[in-house]
C-alpha cells in the first residue's frame, strides 16, 4: 500500500500510520472497532511526497528554513511560514494526483447519496497524534467544503498547513526534524453537528483513570477547541456509567452550518421567542434546529441518555487502544439516535500517561498551598506551580509585543497561532475555555501550569503584576510564592559551590585518576561538585527508557529517528557541559533482548527467544547485525550531534560486551561512516566483561585507547557464575575478588599498557569492597571509576594507598643504598 496515493478509512489500521498519519489512523482503527465514524477516504503522504519533490517545493522547504530560522524568534517561524506556504499556493497540482483526489471525491458521493457531498477536509500529519505529543491544533481542518475543485485546492492547502509557523515551532519544542514531517489528509462527509466536543478516558487534570470527562457545546466544536464558548461538563464512572458531575455553563454563542449561505455562521443563542424570531429572519434554517431541540443558553447541551451513550464508546475506544485516548465527537441532528452520535477522531492522551509513574509519586494535592491574596479562580487545566509578571494580551499582536520569556499569559482564550507565546511563558491563565480547550491542552503538553474559564481574568489582573498561578487548584495568587521546594531548588547552586571550594581544599590529588559511574542524566546536578575526574561511565540505557520509551527501529520505522538522536544527545549533553571539560565516557547502549522488547513498539522488533539474554545478542553483537545496525547508527550520530554541533569534545565513547576482535573492527567501521573516529580529543574504550577481552587486550589495543572492566560481567564469565543467582552468591561462588577474576585483572592491565591503551574499571566491586582497590591501585590501573556515594571514600583511599606505596619505595629504595 505504502505507493498508493487515495486510501479509503476501512482499509486503514495503525500499522499504515507512516502513509496516512495520526488522525486517519485513529479514524481507521475505531471503524475496525465498530465505532460510528463519518465514511471519507484518505489522500495519503505518498501523494504529499510526490508533490513537494517533483515540483521542487522539498528544496526550497530546506532552504528557507536553514536561511530564516536562526534564532527560534516568533516572527522568524512566521516569515518561513509565509514563504512556504505562498509555494503551496502557486504551485499547481500534478494532473494525476489531482484526477485521483476528484475520482475519490466522486465515489464518495455515490456512496452517501449525494452528487456534491459537503466534507470537512482534515489534516492527518505524520507526526501528530502521537502517544508522546498530541500536536492539538497545529495543522488546518476545512469544513463544508464543496466541489471537486474546492475539494482539490483545500487538500493543497492543508499540505501547506504542515508549515504553519505554529506547526513549526510546535514540532521545534519536540525536537523533531521537519524533514520527517510528511501530511496526509482526511476528507470525510461533513457532520451536521447539533452538539460537540471532547472527551477524555483519563480525567485530564487530576489523572483519575476511573473516570471519563465529556465537555460539550451547542453547535460545531470549534468553539470548544479554541476556547470561545465554556462548554458543560461532565464526569462519569467508568464502572458503572453513573453521572458523578454535571455543569452546565451558560453557551450565548454558537457556530451552525446555514444550507442557504453554504457557510459556517456564528449565531446568539435566543433567549426570548423575539430573539429567535431575529434568527429566524437571518438564518431559518438554523432557527429550525435550535426550536427543534430547545437550544438555550443554559440548557444542557447534552442529555443523560446521550452523556451515557457517549461514554459507553469512550470505553469501547479505550479498550480497542488499550491506553487512555482523547475523543472529538458531534451529534448529527440529520440524523436518528443512537446512529446520530459520531466520533471524528482519537488520540493518545498525552499527558498522564506519560507522567503516571510522577503522579502517583507525588500528587497534585499534596502540594505545599501556596500563601497570599486569591485574585481570580478557574478552572485548573495543567498542573503545577509558577510565579511570573502578568502580561495581558487579547490579541496574537499584543502577546507579540509584550511577552517576554517566563512572564505569565492572560488571554481570553488560545488557539494554534498563540503557541510561540505560550511556549515563553512560566504560565497561563484564560478567561474562557474548559479543561479541554486548546490552552489547557497545550498547557499540559509543555508542562507549564494553566488556569482556564476564570470569566474576568483579563479585567482584574493587570500587566506587571507579579502572581502565582496554582495550575492544580485553578488559582492565581498575588505575589511570589515560594513552596519549600523551589526554595530548596534556588539554594542548591549557591550550596553546590561552596562544597566545591572545600573539597579542591579537603581531598588530596591522586595518581590514580577518580571517574564516577552515572545513570540518568538528571543526577548530574547533585553529584557535579563531587572530587571526580569524570564521568567513567554512563548508561544510555537510563535516557532511552526514560527520555525517549520507544525502541529505535520503532522510532525510524514512523521515521522519527531524528527523535532518538535528538533526546539522546540531550541526555548526553546535559551531563558532558555540567562537568566541561572532564571527560565523560559515554557507553552505547548493553540493553538486553528482554529489556528492548519492554521499550514502546519493541515486540516487533525484539522476536528471538533466549533462554540467558545475559549471554545473548547484546553490545557489540547487535551493533554489526542487520536487524540493529540502522539503531546503532542513531546513537553514533546522537554523539556526533553533542561533539561536532553543541561543542562538547569531552566526550567519548565505549562498546560494551565485546567478544571479537572482527566484530568491534565492523562496529569502529560503522562510526567511522557516521563521521566518528579516534583521534587526540575522542577516545573509544570497550569493556572488558568477556575473557576472550583479557586473553586479547594486546590485540584489542591497537584498535582502541582503553579498557574499562565490568567487574560483574567479567566474574559471571570467569567463574561460570549467573549474577543474578542469588542462591550461588550466597554459597560464595560470586565474588569479584576471586583469585581467577584478580588474575584476569592484572593480565589485561599488563598487556593492554604494553601497547600504550588505559584501563579503568567501571563494575561495582572498587565501590563494595576496599581490598580491590588497593588490589587495582597497585596494579598500576589508569582510573577507578565508581558510584557518586563512594567517590569521597575511594578518593581517600587511593590517596592512602598511594602514599603507602611511596613510602615502601623510598624505604625499598634506603635498603638498597644502605647495602652499597
């Protein structure tokens, strides 16, 4: 399928993804599902691809954007949006692609009856909808679109709609290259939407799993999604689909579809039979839905039957995704219950699923309750706690001129185009909207705290005033206030300091250089000040479990591996400029077949049943195999990223659990292809963990600069020894001081500074157990790198022994003067 250009939503499923994006792959999934979908077809990112090369458009995308981007200013993604996106415009649709889109476009009709079917023609970016980001809002949705020219020209828009300077800063903030963006683009029969809006499987700010959050509106959604309109609220019990909360919000505006304009139109809710008498003369046919079906202000826009009906396929969506997702639906007033309830789209929820283990760690109520005078109460839409001067702005303009990075946004509400400023601020508080509004939403994506339908907060904070917005309440307090936590945060730097001027005061200078094993990244900032050398080992394992979740042939199979290198290099980044300009080495990664099958997408990948993955395909062996070498590759062009483009020459490189001498020559080759190779400032090492290591350091010498010993591994292989078998260890067959392990030690130190190479030791034994320090000491080791809460103790102790050996020199060395 993967070269056809039209795809209908019945034949889709997440596996075409790459072909026809998020949305349409949410849309083809509900349809296998039994869920009520609008019929459309899908004008897939083949058909994109074909027109942006073979018109040329790719080129000048790459060109504008490399010329125009320098900075990251709001008005520079505006000026390469313009530029882009005037291309699209003037550029003519290739015959083909265009009698495929109208023959599509045709059968449509034929198949709801209608020889010109009104349809909403929908953007479906390959990168959106994601369950790492919703990219809510960031590319167009035209509706009553009508017409096979009209149909083919607003396809080419919403093309062009993947360069909107929104959608371009968006996917900068993910860090996602532009190149791999591809669009696609859903054409459905348009909904003749009564009532709409969203719903959530997860509650969306307290991350209750057991609930489901519907908000509606009278009308289309628009007015949901871009905050105009506060829409009902209500909860229900997942168990039971009893109704736990309901709160019907005054609704004065609507935006109804007028058959005799052929348009969209934003109509005031009547009130009084003179009112709607007034709709009736401006728009009849609109004034006959709203007597129909009682729309008032303050009725619910929903009934209790619907609310069920609703959440009934809430859960059959979840269930069908298997995680929590969030729902656009509408209820057609053209047609009969329960056929009359559609849903549009499903996307992942991208917030609590991401931060659950967070959550549950730390719940929004517990806390600290920040002290001072409560200004405006709302909706609390994104959790968390910020302080910041408040700037005003109702117009994108205004926020243009005003906002400044960590100020405080107060708006009446958001839409896409105000993303650049929501991005600078610390924090937003809205008028209008309810948890589901584009603010809050994109509040939540970027982790910045959110109160929304607040009614007044325009009119009663004013531009720099300072305020505290407690997203998780949905207050804005006046004042800077501090919780003990951010008070602790802002004195760490000023504490990590002085410990650093006492320590190049207290621990002595030694010989043997002290590196200091990390795991994940964000450690770094408490252990820094610490009396180490380097970095003498660091575990990518921990970023890509934790920063990045997918499996990398996942990732660059939606290809997004520009994502892997991107969060990789930042792991790694973050660590090597803290401590510049000690070394930090840096392991690629040693997860274990098991361990890979956990990460996101990796059944797929991870298929070999081994019986003992401590002893199966790992380290090096994968790197050189076909099935990982395109993964390897991401990780050698993640190092290359943080080296050559951020700078940061302090790091270097290890190949974990190395068996052959041919197999680490195939891997340095890869890197070498990558643009990596060892010279006086980038140094490779591999681990010692299998006797074959030992047995042939001297000949592994000349292909690296060092060795650094997993002391663990290599007493599992030595000894014959499972690490984990607890029942051997305590019978004392594991010990890394074994004479047979020591023996290894000093056979691979020797051999390997016969031939000028170094060796650290990385494994855990120098920090349990002093005697193999001193063990290692004497043998001359380079380097002893250990855990952060054993890097004081360590220190102290290769000093003592250090100084021990002197003394037994100079007194070795009087005994042989004293017999001359």
């Amino acid at each position: 399928m993967e070269r056809r250009l039209i795809l209908w939503l019945d034949e889709i499923s997440k596996d075409l993804l790459p072909l026809v994006g998020g949305k349409a792959a949410g849309l083809g999934e509900m349809i296998k599902a039994g869920i009520p979908v609008p019929p459309g077809f899908v004008v897939t990112s083949e058909a994109y691809r074909r027109f942006v090369f073979e018109t040329g458009i790719a080129g000048f995308i790459k060109h504008i954007l490399e010329e125009t981007i320098v900075s990251g200013r709001p008005e520079e993604y505006e000026k390469a949006s313009e530029l882009i996106r005037s291309k699209f415009v003037r550029t003519p649709m290739p015959p083909y692609l265009r009698r495929a889109i109208v023959d599509a476009y045709r059968k449509l009709g034929t198949l709801v009856g209608v020889e010109e079917p009104r349809v909403a023609v929908r953007s479906s970016a390959t990168v959106e909808d994601l369950p790492e980001a919703s990219f809510a809002g960031q590319q167009e949705t035209y509706l009553n679109v009508k017409g096979e020219e009209e149909v083919v020209e607003k396809v080419k828009t919403a093309w062009a709609s993947l360069w909107t300077a929104r959608a371009l800063s968006y996917r900068d903030s993910l860090n996602i290259d532009h190149e791999t963006a591809l669009m696609a683009v859903v054409v459905q029969k348009m909904v003749s939407s009564r009532s709409s809006g969203v719903m959530f499987t997860i509650h969306p700010v307290t991350g209750e799993e057991d609930k489901i959050v519907i908000e509606s509106i009278w009308g289309l959604g628009e007015y949901i999604v871009g905050g105009k309109v506060t829409p009902d609220r209500f909860v229900v019990s997942k168990s039971d689909l009893e109704i736990l909360e309901v709160r019907i919000s005054r609704k004065d505006k609507a935006l109804f579809y007028d058959p005799d304009l052929n348009e969209n139109v934003e109509i005031k809710i009547p009130e009084s039979g003179e009112e709607l008498e007034d709709l009736r003369r401006k728009h009849p046919a609109v004034a006959e839905v709203v007597e129909k079906y009682g729309i008032r202000p303050d009725a619910p826009s929903l009934s209790e039957k619907e609310v069920k009906e609703l959440a009934r396929l809430a859960i059959k969506v979840e269930n069908h995704f298997a995680r929590p997702m969030d729902i656009e639906w509408a209820i057609d007033f053209e047609l009969s219950p329960p056929e009359n309830i559609l849903l549009l789209q499903a996307r992942p929820e991208t917030v609590w699923s991401r931060k659950k283990e967070e959550a549950e760690a730390k719940p929004p109520e517990e806390e600290a309750v920040p002290e001072g005078e409560v200004l405006v109460r709302g909706v609390p839409a994104s959790p968390g706690v910020a302080s910041g001067r408040v700037k005003v702005a109702l117009t994108v303009e205004e926020a243009a001129k005003k906002m400044e990075k960590g100020d405080v946004l107060v708006t009446k509400m958001t839409d896409p185009d105000w993303v650049p400023y929501m991005k600078m601020a610390s924090a937003i508080v809205t008028d209008e909207g309810g948890m589901t509004a584009h603010a809050a939403i994109v509040a939540r994506e970027l982790g910045i705290p959110a109160v929304v339908g607040t009614g007044d907060a325009t009119k009663k904070l004013k531009d720099g005033m300072l305020v505290t917005v407690d997203g998780s309440r949905g207050v804005v307090y006046a004042g800077a206030v501090k919780t003990e936590e951010a008070r602790e945060e802002e004195a760490r730097p000023e504490l990590g300091a002085a410990v650093a001027e006492v320590l190049s005061e207290v621990y002595p200078v030694t010989a043997t250089k002290i590196y200091m094993n990390l795991g994940h990244p964000e450690e770094i900032d408490r252990y820094k000040h610490l009396p180490f050398e380097g970095i003498g080992l660091m575990r990518i394992e921990f970023i890509i479990s934790s920063w990045i979740g997918y499996h990398p042939m996942y990732l660059i199979e939606q290809g997004r591996g520009v994502y892997f290198i991107d969060k990789l290099a930042e792991g790694v980044a973050k660590v090597a400029s803290a401590i510049y300009p000690r070394p930090v080495v840096v392991r690629f990664s040693d997860f274990k077949t098991n361990e890979y099958r956990r990460l996101k997408g990796g059944e797929k990948y991870e298929t070999l049943d081994e019986r003992n993955p401590m002893i199966g395909w790992r380290g090096v062996s994968r790197y050189i195999h076909p099935n990982y070498e395109p993964a390897f590759r991401l990780e050698v062009r993640a190092i290359k990223k943080v080296r050559e483009e951020w700078g940061l020459k302090n790091v270097w490189v290890m190949f974990p659990f190395v068996r052959t001498t041919w197999e680490l020559e195939r891997a340095l080759k890869i890197m070498e292809e990558e643009g990596l190779s060892r010279g006086r400032d980038f140094k490779v090492w591999i681990m010692v963990e299998v006797p074959s290591t030992v047995f042939l350091a001297d000949e592994f010498a000349k292909m690296v600069d060092g060795f650094s010993i997993g002391s663990n591994d290599l007493t599992q292989l030595v000894l014959g020894v499972d690490r984990d078998s607890g029942f051997l260890a305590k019978m004392g067959y594991f010990d890394e001081r074994d004479p047979a392990v020591l023996r290894s030690i000093e056979i691979l130190i020797e051999k390997a500074h016969s031939q000028g190479a170094t060796v650290s030791i990385c494994g855990q034994g120098p920090s349990v157990y002093p005697e193999l320090v001193e063990f290692l000491v004497r043998r001359g080791i380079d380097s002893i790198s250990v855990n952060p809460d054993a890097v004081v103790r360590v220190r102290r102790q290769v000093a003592s022994i250090e100084r021990r050996i002197m003394l037994e020199r100079l007194e070795e060395l009087g005994s042989r003067l004293s017999r001359l």
